[in-house]
C-alpha cells in the first residue's frame, strides 16, 4: 500500500499547489457566493438565510489566519478537496482490500468537473464532499462490524456534515434502504439508531435560528424545491427543457469519457449485486433520481445532486479492474484527458487563438462571472476618495454586487441591499439602509445594466454621479454595470415581495 500512498500525497500535493498557485495569480475574482459566505463570516451566527452555520466558520478561521484575501478564503476549499481524495483511496482500499482500486479511484475523482468546482471555489460543496466521503468510509466500517464506536463516529461526521449543507440530512435514508435491501437485520439492533440520534445534534441550532427567524430556511429550501411557493401551470416545453438540461449536465460533470464505465458499473451491479456496489451506487442513483423528479417541473442546478456521487470512482475502477486490458488503458487516457481539459477550461484565453471564441464565447463562459469584480472595487475606491464622501453607504438591489463590493472595497464595509423585486436573501435579516434615513449619508449605488431605478432618484436628495463599468473578459465585453453615487438618503420605497 505504500508506494500508491506515497505516489497520492504527491499528487494531492501537486494538485493542491497548483490551485492555491491559480487563485494566486488569476485575474478573476471570487465567485459571489464565495463572498456572500465570507460576509457571512463577519457576521458570525447560529445559521444563516440558505446554510447552516459551517461555511461561515471555514472562512473566519481561514481569513482569520491569512487575512481577507482570495487565496485565504478558498485554501479550505483545496484542503477538503485533498482530504476528500485522500478518503475515497482509503475506502476504496478497504472495500476491495486493493489499494490501486482505491488510488485510481481518486486520481479520477480528482479529474472530475464537479469534484474541480468544489475545489476550486470555496461553496458549501466543498465541505459537504468531504464530510459525505467521511461518513461514508465509517458507515461502511458500521455496517461492516457493527461496532457501535464507527456508528458514533459515522454520526459525528454527518452531523458536522449537516451544519456545512443541509442534503447532508439525505445520507439517513439512504443508509437506512441500503441496509434494507443489503442486512435488514441491522436495523433490528441500536447501531443506526445510535447513527441517527447522534447526526440529529445538528438540528439542534438550524431549528432554534430558524424558530427566531420565521422558519426563512425552511420555506427558501422549499421554495428551491417547488414545494413552497405559488403554483404555475405544467408548462411541457419547459419540463424537456430542463429535464435534458438536467440529464446532460450531470453526465458532463461527472466526465463524459467516464460514461462507459459508469455503464459497466450499472451491468454488473445488476448482474451480481455486490454489497460494495451496492453501497457506492445506491446514493447516487437515488439522490440522482431525485432532482430528475425536481427537473421536471424547474430547473436544477447542475451541482445539486454531486455529493452523491463521490465515490463513484471506486465502482468504476472496481469494475476496469475485473474489465479487459484495453479498458485499462482506456481509463488512463480517459483520466488523462479530462485532466487536461480542466486544465483548458480554466484558462481557455491560451484557445482563443485557436478559434476557441466561436465554441465558447465569452460572454457564455461561466468563469466570465468571476471577472470585474476586484477592479469595480477599486473604482469604488477612486470614486469615495475623489468625491469626498465621509459619511455614505454602499448598496445594491443584488445581493452578488453587495457581497463582491464588501470583500473588493477597500476596508471590507458591511454592505446593504434593497428590494425592487428580487427574491428574499441573507441581507433581509440584518439591518437595512433605512438607519441611514435622514441623517445625512450618501449612497453608492451598484447595479447590472444601466437603467434608472425612479425609487433611488426620489429616495435621495439629488443623485451626484452616474457611470458605467464595463467588464472585459478574453477580450470582449461581458458585462455592464452602473455606478452611481446619491446625496443624502430620505427613504427608498422597497417593494414586500414574498419570495424565497
């Protein structure tokens, strides 16, 4: 076993380099939800408006250490990643006793789209993989042994895996039809039970914040789901639309050059039903089935259900093992590949020499989302310092634009936003602009596009400034903003939009 956990740790150490190296380097900013999270941190509390309390608490830990900056906030990112690698050789090793089941298992877990996003940028997924790869490796040791001490320490992990993502509360019910169909005798002894009462200490703070704020998480996740919310009419087109957008994206996030062993897996799941496949693949099947039920009435975003499919690797290079030897070879060209095309996608300026432009433009690009934001905060800067403003706020009707101008501003303000139609978000419970009414604070307004709200024009005395910002990325522009600058706030007419 040592020489291929040798050979990992230098992998996962190479990899992790070259991640913190990007971050370092890049011109791109973070990811909005990766700054929402970290104003989170400067407002530390019990849970928040869509997540448990966790992610907060990475970032105040890691940019406690580090400071604020972008490296800072995504090294715990890269570490979990590492560590979520590392778990998946570990259990794949012991699942198949064959530690090159468990090492090839996380070099292509490694090489995975979905496995790259959580890496990369530090969301809540990040955290969740791995403390689903945790659970996992002690529950198969529970189910295993039925020592009741892997029970304890599967529930610990779930319950800290719940307090960084509330699907973790999934991983009950699948270990519960996976003992059902694998050992119902389990299920007549203490160990899932014990499982179970130790993983529910993580309601423990979501149930009391929420009882003090309106239950706002429960009808936000409700509303994602389409249990909450006002019913539309089943509209056919769209429900293809999102079912094949659902079905396509997730076979892209997983590798598309992974699809045929993801095919001999299911084969010879059916045909020899092996407790180890069992374990990997029920999550994923049942947690994939799911958001196909969700996707058909709305849109599922394309990372929603890839927790599940963690350890899918394992099944897969299980089964390449017992395959012929030109599927062997195939799984480390394969596992080549999409390694280097990750390596493209998140520097796909080298391509556009090569006509990369016209395969993927600019402005459909999704890294192009993370670019403009450092520089619109050093405008900000120059704008504050030129005009004078001693006593302003910073605000916007977009809780992204707040979030990004919170970490680019220089000072890290606590920013605000106001509603003119948007959906309810984590600035709604804490205090808003109007403690600013009427004592003589400027605005600084940001916004996407460059329409005029009438509500900030006569919410102020007079407004002193308006300008666009333009967002380049590879060269073209993808986005435009407005800045603008108002005198003295009176009151702005926000709209009551009850919308999760």
């Amino acid at each position: 076993m040592k020489p291929y956990s040798f050979r990992l740790i230098l992998i996962i150490l190479v990899v992790s380099a070259i991640k913190i190296l990007f971050t370092a380097t890049t011109t791109l900013s973070l990811f909005s939800e990766e700054t929402q999270h970290w104003l989170w941190s400067q407002n530390l509390d019990w849970n928040y408006y869509s997540k448990p309390l966790m992610v907060a608490v990475y970032n105040f830990i890691f940019t406690g250490i580090f400071g604020h900056t972008d490296v800072a906030v995504r090294l715990s990112a890269v570490l979990f990643s590492a560590g979520t690698a590392w778990l998946v050789f570990e259990l794949g090793n012991k699942m198949f006793r064959n530690p090159e089941v468990g090492f090839w298992a996380a070099i292509m877990l490694l090489v995975m789209p979905f496995f790259n996003l959580a890496s990369f940028f530090h969301t809540t997924d990040s955290s969740l993989l791995f403390f689903w790869a945790l659970s996992y490796y002690w529950l198969w040791n529970a189910t295993e042994t039925q020592e009741t001490r892997y029970w304890v320490y599967a529930g610990l992990a779930s319950a800290i895996g719940m307090l960084s993502k509330n699907t973790m509360v999934l991983v009950i019910p699948l270990i519960f039809i996976y003992l059902l169909l694998v050992d119902t005798g389990q299920l007549k002894q203490k160990g899932f039970y014990i499982f179970c009462l130790v993983f529910s200490l993580s309601f423990i703070p979501i149930i009391i914040w929420n009882l003090q704020n309106d239950f706002v998480t429960f009808k936000h996740v409700g509303s994602l789901g389409g249990v909450v919310g006002e019913g539309k009419p089943f509209d056919l087109r769209a429900s293809l639309k999102y079912i094949s957008e659902y079905a396509g994206g997730q076979m892209a996030i997983i590798s598309a050059f992974f699809i045929p062993f993801l095919i001999m897996s299911f084969r010879r799941l059916i045909k020899f039903r092996e407790r180890q496949l069992v374990f990997i693949m029920l999550p994923a099947v049942l947690v994939w089935c799911l958001f196909f039920g969700i996707s058909i009435s709305k849109r599922v975003e394309v990372n929603w259900p890839v927790f599940a499919y963690v350890n899918l690797s394992i099944a897969m290079v299980f089964v390449v093992s017992h395959a012929a030897v030109y599927w062997r070879k195939y799984l480390v060209y394969s596992t080549a590949v999409s390694g280097l095309f990750i390596i493209l996608i998140m520097n796909p300026s080298t391509l556009d020499a090569f006509g990369y432009k016209k395969v993927l433009k600019p402005e459909r690009d999704p890294l192009g989302r993370l670019a403009g934001y450092d520089e619109m905060g050093k405008r900000v800067d120059v704008l504050i310092d030129s005009l004078g403003l001693k006593r302003y706020f910073i605000f916007s009707d977009s809780y992204h634009l707040a979030s990004e101008m919170a970490f680019y501003v220089t000072g890290n303000p606590q920013t605000y936003t106001i509603n003119l139609g948007r959906r309810k978000n984590q600035f709604d419970l804490w205090p808003g602009v109007e403690q600013f009414e009427n004592r003589g604070y400027d605005g600084v307004y940001l916004q996407r596009g460059t329409a005029d709200r009438q509500e900030l024009i006569e919410g102020f005395e007079g407004r002193i400034l308006k300008e666009h910002f333009f967002v380049v990325y590879r060269g073209d522009t993808v986005r435009t903003f407005s800045i603008e600058v108002y005198r003295n706030l009176h009151h702005i007419r926000e709209k009551e939009i009850e919308r999760y």
